[in-house]
C-alpha cells in the first residue's frame, strides 16, 4: 500500500490496474490482504521465533513475501503448504530478489513442518488496543474475552437499502440469488449470507450500498424525514447523505475535501436522490453557513476508527493512545461549530466510528459542560428499533457481539 493509504483503497486500485484478474484471484488477493494486516501482529511473532536473529534486519519485501507465504500455511486450508510456498515465491520473485528466494522458501517450509499456530494462542491486536477493547465490554457489561474475540475476527458483509426501495427489496434481491438475513430492527440493513450483492439491480442503481449496520443505524438514528433541513458534517464520500436525502430531507453535505463532496454528489444523484448542495470546509474553524438554521445535524466526526478494526485491519498497525486525545479536541471544535447550525428545538447527532472513551462519551460531556443551551434529546417513538443499542444515558453504543456490527458511538442533543 501506499503511504497513508487505505486496504480498500490499495484493493481498488489494484484491481483497476489489472482489469483481467478473475474473480477468483481477485478474492484470493483481498483474502490475503486483509488476512495479513489483521493477523500481522501473530505472523511476526512466528517469524521471529524461527529466526536466530529475530525480524532484525530483514529485507521489507522479504518480510512481506513470508507473511503472504506464512498465512497462507496457517489459515488457508484449502491451499496445500507446498503449493502456498511456491505461489508465494514466483508471485514475489522479483520484489525480494533473487538472492533471498532461498532464504524465504527455508523459513517458510521449517514453518511448515513445525506449524507454530498449533500452540498457544496470541492476541493479534496491539496490546493497548487489547486493553481498551477489555475495557470497553466490561463498561458495556459484556464478557471482555469475547470483545476481544470479537474485534480480532471478520467482519460480515453489510447492505443498506435506501428507503424508497425497502418495500420490495427482499424480493429484488432473492431475484439475484442474494440471500440476506435482517440486523436486528434497523431499518434496511442487511447482511449478506450468500450471493453477490454487487452483480444485482439494487447496487447498479445505488438503491443499496455495502455500509456496516452499525453506520447504516447512525443514518438511520438522525431521523431524518419529508422537508427537514439537514446539515450532514464531515460527511465523507456520501453514504450517510444519501441515506438522509431518501428520507425526504433536504441535505447540505460538507467536508474538508472538494473530491470527496463530488463523490457524495455523484452517489446521491446516482440513487436518484440529490443534495440540496456541497460546502467544502474545515468544520473545525467555520462553516459558512446560516447559524441555527437546521433541524437536524450529523456530525460524523473524524477519529481513530478503532470500532472499525476488523474492516479496515491497517488502523491497528497505525494508530497509537495519543491519538484519541489529540482527536479528541478536534471533535469537540467540530461538535461546537456543528452544534452552532442547530435551530432551537432542533438536534444535534455526534457520531464516531470509535469505542474509545475519550472520542466518543467525553466529547459529549464536555459539550453538554460548556453549551447550557444542549441538553440530551427525549427517546423519539420513531426510533424505537435502536434501544436494544442504547446505554443508560440513552447513547448509541454499538459492538461486533451484537450481529456482528462495528462498534459505533452517538449521541442526540436537543437544542433548547
């Protein structure tokens, strides 16, 4: 990957640049790149028990070469080891070079006869993020070995439906072969058991994307409806917009990046349900935009991204604790312009697709703290379908023991 970048990103733009890649291959590909990202921390810890010398020294493309090779051996069943070894060389013959395929093919096949993974178990998360993971289910009630259980697995594949199409998209999709199961009560997520949901009709026209339910449930949560003005903040690419803008509302979409808001505008115009318009703008500072003029306002805040762990694997390997703190003044700037555009009577969601105290409950705490004109909104009636993710304090708190979801944060605050 590049630097910076993104596994999807890294996937996509590798599939572009080899349009011939089957099916087949191009799921091996992704198999093996997120299987080595999320399981990284329990190769290396192999490799360097196979080594005299530990990882010291080791050639960067080397080292990816007996990754790729190693968790071929160790999950990949299916693969026999001989074959997984020798796949693993000619696929990486010329990145390594020729005077180290020796030394990569000896380490792979010693590990192939010793077969580390038989022994005991390690954790394949970071230990800070262990600890937080641990700490998060006991503050939730739940067991922390099965959290953390939980965040080291896979993620199951997620569908939302844009409301105008919910009536027959049962049907739409069992057309396509696409078997799906409901989560929970949220309103047009599903997960996809079997099929492929990007060969069918409902995905060709954007009337479904692929978003994990704990995000479709945040979309959903804003309560969104015919004639509402919405105000969707550090809305990204544009799936929360569009989901917002087939409610009925009439949705302002801003970000700091100006291809982003073209991507929001392409995907909504897509489904059929345009924005009312794009601002592009560092929410942090100002937004040019009337103050409480809005009836509702999402702010999906930038954060760490650690509720999203097993989707986007890479974040476990880039992250440090000292990053929730800094994102954590930067989301209380945004929350504090964001909540600006409020009209009274009007709400605010503040929304992270993180599980870490300081990016999610302390933000709203401090928020509540210095803004008496905020106050936690009322349970709406409408919304009923997200209690079973609501806390004591009526927070939105999502986490993969509950079908499999990401573990998500919101919060509704009511204007005065």
């Amino acid at each position: 990957m590049q630097r910076g970048e993104g596994s999807q990103g890294a996937l996509d733009r590798a599939a572009r640049q080899s349009p011939a890649l089957s099916p087949t291959d191009r799921g091996l590909a992704t198999e093996l790149v997120y299987g080595v990202l999320r399981q990284q921390r329990v190769l290396d810890h192999w490799l360097s028990g196979a080594l005299d010398r530990g990882l010291q020294g080791i050639d960067p493309a080397a080292l990816i070469a007996l990754r790729l090779g190693l968790y071929q051996l160790a999950w990949l069943d299916r693969v026999p080891d001989h074959a997984a070894i020798a796949a693993t060389i000619d696929e990486n013959r010329d990145a390594i070079g020729q005077g180290r395929v020796g030394f990569v093919n000896a380490v792979l096949r010693r590990l192939s006869r010793e077969q580390p993974w038989t022994g005991q178990a390690i954790s394949a998360l970071p230990p800070w993020i262990a600890g937080r993971v641990r700490d998060f289910a006991a503050a939730i009630g739940e067991s922390p070995d099965e959290m953390e259980r939980a965040f080291e697995g896979r993620a199951p594949l997620h569908v939302h439906v844009v409301a105008p199409a919910r009536e027959g998209a049962l049907a739409a999709l069992a057309a396509d072969g696409v078997e799906v199961a409901s989560v929970g009560e949220i309103p047009g997520a599903f997960e996809v058991v079997a099929g492929s949901v990007f060969a069918g009709r409902l995905f060709e026209h954007r009337q479904l994307i692929a978003q994990d339910a704990a995000s479709a449930a945040v979309a959903e949560w804003v309560g969104a409806g015919p004639g509402l003005r919405v105000a969707d903040i550090a809305a990204g690419r544009g799936a929360k917009s569009l989901f917002l803008a087939a409610a009925g509302a009439e949705v302002t979409a801003v970000d700091i990046g100006q291809a982003r808001l073209d991507d929001a505008e392409q995907l909504a115009a897509q489904s059929g349900t345009p924005l009312a318009g794009t601002l592009a703008a560092d929410a942090s500072s100002a937004i040019d935009l009337e103050p409480e003029s809005f009836d509702l306002v999402l702010l999906d805040a930038p954060c760490s991204g650690l509720g999203t762990i097993r989707r986007r694997p890479e974040i476990r390997h880039r992250r440090g604790a000292v990053d929730l703190y800094a994102n954590h003044g930067l989301q209380l700037a945004m929350a504090r312009r964001a909540a600006d555009l409020v009209r009274p009577g009007g709400v605010l969601i503040f929304a992270v697709c993180s599980f870490a105290h300081e990016e999610g409950p302390l933000v709203v705490e401090r928020l509540l703290a210095e803004r008496p004109d905020l106050q936690r909104a009322p349970k709406d009636d409408q919304l009923k379908w997200a209690d079973p993710l609501l806390d004591t304090n009526g927070d939105f708190r999502s986490h993969p023991l509950w079908y499999g979801v990401d573990a998500f944060y919101a919060a509704r605050l009511l204007k005065k």
